[in-house]
C-alpha cells in the first residue's frame, strides 16, 4: 500500500473569520477526500484579503499534492481567489467565450455587469469545472506538483461539483479507479457502531471510508474485490436491513421494492406528520407507488379516517403496537392499497412517560393476505430528529417486510 497522498483544504471568505457564517465545507470535504485514501494535513480559514491568501496558498502548496480553495469566485473586488490563483500558478487569466454566453443566459432578462465578464476567466492552461447550480464555473490544474481544484463557495453548488469532479481529478493522484472501490450505505446506525461491524467483518487488506449524513452513512471500501464482498456479505448477515450495496437512500429503495411488485402504498402517520409522503412524493414518477396517505394526528382523526375503535385507543394509547397495527389495517381496508403504513410516536419533548419515554415510536406495516409487522423504535435527539428517523425507519422497515429482509434491532 502506497503511501497517503497529502491534501490541504482553504476557506476564503472575511464572513467566515469574522464569525458571521460557520464553515461546513470543511467537514464535507475533509470526509470526502479521507474516504478517497488522502490525508488532509491542513484546513484553513482566511479572510478576503491578498496578502494573506498569497502566503497560505504557497505554503498548501509546498505541503500538499492536493489542495482544494473553496469560495471568493463572485463577480466583486473582494472576489480574489482567480486573481492569487493566477499569480501563484504564474499562469495570465483567460477570458473563456463559452463560459460568458452560459452566464448571459442565466441572467437572462437582468442586466449584466462587466465585473462579472471575471466570472467567465480561468489560469490558462486550467480545466474548467462545470458549475451547474450558480454562475461561476470552478478550475483546476498543476502548480508545480500540486494539482489545484477551486470552487465557487455556496454549498448548493461546491457540494454537487465537488462529488461529481473531485474524485476522478484526484483518482491521478491515489492511483485507484473507480473498480477498485465498493459503495454501500448503513441506515438508522451510529458511526461508532458501523465502525465496530467493520472490524468484526474485517477481511485481508479491505479500508474502508465513511460519509455521515443526515439520515444516512455512504461508506467505500478499498482492496481485492473478493475481501470487499467478503464483507459486504458478512455486514449484511450482521445488520441485515440496515446496511445495503451502493449508494442508496431510502425513499428510493422502497419505491423500487414496490415497483418491482406492482404494488401502491399508502401511509398514516401521526407523529411524523407527512414526512413519509414527502419523501415519497419527492421521487419523480412516484404516483406509480405511492397512492397517498393521511395525517391522523389526534384521537379523534385516527378514529374518523382510519376506524379505529375508541376502546383501542382508550386502552393502549396512541402510540402501542395496538393503534400502530390498527392505523396500517384501518388504512388498507378504506383506501383500498396494497401496502399501508403506520407511524405513532412520542416525538417530544413532552409528552413521555416511563413506559413509553420520548423517542418511543411505533411502525407497523399491513398487507394484502399477510400478517400485519409491527415494531417498536427508540430514537434518541430532538423532536426534530426523532420525526426524521421515524420516517427513515418507516420507510425501510417497510421496504424489509416487501424483500424478506431481517431488520435487527440496534440501540443507537
Ligand atoms: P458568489 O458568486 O456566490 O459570491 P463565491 O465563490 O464568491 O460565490 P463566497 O462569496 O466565498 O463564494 O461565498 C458565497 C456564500 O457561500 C457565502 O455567503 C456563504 O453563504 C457560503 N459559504 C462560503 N464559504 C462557506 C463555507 N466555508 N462554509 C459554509 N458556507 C460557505
Ligand atoms: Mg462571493
């Protein structure tokens, strides 16, 4: 195994060492390239201001094979980061015609100034990095043995450059290809505990790099391929469900399961309140799977449109295996679906109680001629968090009742 290839990071911008805005690039990227087998030895944040920027691109420069500026790409003088770029390759600014009509068309209507013709200048001899979010276009290239990549700094367009150009510009750099690496992603899990399976499963010389996102962790895995499915398949016997090949989010992998059965799905959620359709309508073409669902939020809406007894309710309470089990029933049998969903939970932060403490959330699945599933969740965090993992289990546990899947349960 070669040697980690070195990566240096710079935030460019007076409103982030001002303290107005909090840096996310960083902890995006950073994650990315140590998943891509390069170690960030620095990550900086500086002010718009020449001197500076000069100083700390010459020493990322002499640290690392790799650095990445973030940011200072806008059409104003306080903009630098093409002017040191420029200086610091020795390469003049070159005017790209292209780029100029892509920004014209996207003012369309407004009117343009000259300071933004800039927005259209790279170092000659750079590539050009689309930017299909914003205006500004990134770069990349040599300096010396450094390779250069710079992006504009709105998240909205760094985060969707920077995964779809990055990679394969760095791949000259670790000397991998895409074949040597395996995706997968690991659900409703804590870092810490994909972290321990990976060591249980560990096979030959496989390394493995993490992504943690909101609902999710897109993992890789590096080395011969037989290891590399060798534990894949050892992390799908041991977190069955909760871990799959590739890079999947869950909204789309039930559609799929649905899809692949011919089947509508409709959903009754309480404590999520529409959450799971969101996610579900979110998906273009979903009217094919989804045939839509209620909001029963209080008592009396989950016995007028879902019929459920009173004396359910009086005797479990809203959130028990009980009203879950009857939501999902209830659901199927009046609208008719082949799938119907329940979600009731304590989403807090009031509202718990010893047996059924906040986090406590219900998810039951009914079927056309099969047993209704119904499980029990506990989900730590905020109110806000504990709706979204109730729609992320929702959406899995069902998609693991339609394959077959063993969904085991895990304390997080
Ligand atoms: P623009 O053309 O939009 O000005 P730019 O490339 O010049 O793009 P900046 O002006 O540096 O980018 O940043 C634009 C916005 O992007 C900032 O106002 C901020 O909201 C966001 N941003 C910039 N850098 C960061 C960062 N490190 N972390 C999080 N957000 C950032
Ligand atoms: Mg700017």
């Amino acid at each position: 195994v070669s040697e980690r290839k070195r990566a240096g990071i710079i935030c460019v911008g007076t409103e982030l060492t001002e303290g107005i805005i909090q840096d996310t690039h960083v902890r995006f990227m950073a994650s990315e390239l140590t998943a891509m087998r390069l170690q960030v030895v620095r990550a900086v944040q500086i002010p718009d201001s020449a001197p500076i920027f000069r100083a700390e691109l010459a020493r990322a420069i002499a640290d690392c094979e790799l650095v990445i500026i973030a940011g200072g790409l806008g059409p104003t003088s306080d903009d630098l980061t093409r002017e040191i770029a420029s200086e610091e390759a020795g390469m003049p600014l070159e005017f790209h015609e292209e780029v100029w009509k892509g920004i014209q068309e996207r003012f369309r209507g407004r009117t343009l100034s000259e300071t933004n013709r800039k927005q259209a200048m790279s170092p000659r001899g750079f590539g050009l990095i689309p930017n299909a979010y914003g205006t500004a276009p990134g770069f990349h290239g040599m300096i010396g043995k450094t390779l250069l990549a710079v992006l504009p700094g709105p998240p909205a367009e760094l985060r969707p450059m920077f995964l779809r150009y990055v990679p394969s510009l760095a791949q000259g750099l670790t000397g991998t290809s895409a074949d040597e690496v395996s995706w997968g992603t690991a659900f409703m899990l804590a870092e810490s505990n994909l972290e321990e399976a990976f060591q249980g499963c560990r096979k030959g010389e496989v390394s493995w790099g993490t992504r943690v996102e909101d609902d999710r962790i897109v993992f890789n895995l590096r080395g011969a391929v037989a290891d590399r499915d060798g534990l894949l398949a050892d992390l799908e016997i041991l977190l069955g469900a909760r871990v799959r090949r590739g890079d999947v989010k869950p909204a789309k992998l039930l559609s799929e399961a649905l899809l692949a059965r011919g089947m509508m799905m409709a959903s009754a959620e309480s404590c999520t309140g529409g959450l799971l359709g969101k996610w579900m309508t979110d998906l273009p073409g979903s009217s094919r799977v989804y045939w839509g669902g209620v909001i029963a939020y209080s008592n009396q809406s989950k016995q007028r449109l879902l019929g459920i007894e009173g004396k359910i309710l009086a005797e479990h309470g809203a959130v028990s295996r009980e009203t879950s089990i009857s939501m999902a029933e209830g659901l199927r049998e009046i609208y008719g679906a082949d799938v119907g969903v329940s979600v009731s939970g304590v989403a807090g932060p009031e509202g718990g109680t010893p047996d059924k403490p906040v986090g406590t959330v219900w998810i039951a699945v009914a079927r056309r001629g099969e047993e209704t599933a119904a499980r029990v969740f506990r989900f730590p965090g905020s109110r806000e968090m504990i709706r979204r993992r109730s729609a992320v289990a929702a959406l899995l546990f069902t998609e693991a009742c339609l394959q077959g899947l063993e969904f085991p349960q895990f304390e997080v």
